[in-house]
C-alpha cells in the first residue's frame, strides 16, 4: 500500500507551495491515475513518492513504512510515469 497524507512542497524563492495538501491511498496491487493540466502537481508527487522530491510536509508511507526511512527491503519496487502530449 502506498498512503500520502497531507502532502506539500515548497519549492522557489521565496519557497511557494507548487503541491498542496495532496491525500490518497493506493492498495497493495492497485492503480492510481494522475491526471490534469501542465504544471499542476502530477510529475512532483510521484517524485515524492519516489524519493527524488523532498516533501515540505505530510507523510509518505509504503507498506506501512515511513519513505523518509532508509529500508534494506523491497519496499521500493517501481514508479512507473507515463506522459501522454
């Protein structure tokens, strides 16, 4: 499972929030679409989620663990970005 709560990230200066307050769960082998307009948030959260965007606040958890945890385990598997112009 993959759950965000409360996600936001400030980027700029002076920081701006460019995703605010984002919140879904993804069950164990389900999917989840991001969709909407250029610029509005879908490639950062899923750098969030990944480990490539540092979350300003909020919390990310896979299968229960804290991704700001460094894990010895597959917790991490894949991210998969498709963008369609």
């Amino acid at each position: 499972m993959i759950d965000l709560r409360d996600l936001v990230v400030r980027l700029g200066s002076p920081p701006q929030a460019v995703v605010k307050r984002i919140s879904f769960s993804v069950e164990a082998g389900g999917s989840y679409g991001l969709v909407g307009e250029s610029g509005c948030g879908k490639s950062t959260t899923l750098n969030m989620i990944a480990g490539l965007e540092d979350i300003s606040s909020g919390e990310i958890r896979i299968a229960g663990v804290d991704r700001d945890v460094p894990q010895a385990d597959d917790t991490n598997k894949a991210f998969v970005l498709i963008q369609n112009r």
